[in-house]
C-alpha cells in the first residue's frame, strides 16, 4: 500500500468506533451545527487532525453533517435516515 493508502485505512478504521458512538446531533456538544476535532476525539480518541482533515472537505474545522456522513459511510456504517 502507499503511504496515502495506509494514512486512509488507518483513518476510516479510527472512525469505525465513532461511526456507531452516536448520531452528529449527540456528537455536536455545543450544539454548533458542526463537529470539531475535538467533540469528534472525544467519542473516537484514535481520530487524528490528519483524519479529520481528509473529510473536512470545506476546510472549515468541522464536520458538517454531510461530511460527518461522508465519513461514516467510508467507515462502513449506515446512512443516517
């Protein structure tokens, strides 16, 4: 695997966790409409700044709920109904 390949799986494998820890309004602690790294590592400690940066596709330093979904679909979890 390239380098790329590896930081990816090691990325979606940290989000496994957070993909089933709860839904983005339960994740979003200051009810901000975004996800920070930091309401995000608090449910999945493994998630790094690199990680999170990958689907922060806006640039924004949170996850809106599309790319929190992005993420969690990458990870193997369910699209949120």
């Amino acid at each position: 695997m390239t380098p790329r390949v590896v930081m990816i799986a090691v990325g979606l494998s940290a989000f496994a966790t957070l993909a089933h820890a709860g839904e983005f309004e339960t994740l979003d602690a200051d009810g901000s409409q975004g996800l920070s790294l930091s309401e995000i590592v608090n449910a999945a400690p493994d998630v790094t700044a690199q990680d999170f940066a990958t689907y922060d596709l806006d640039g924004s330093g949170e996850l809106s709920p599309a790319e929190f979904e992005n993420w969690k679909i990458a990870a193997g979890g369910k699209r949120s109904e």
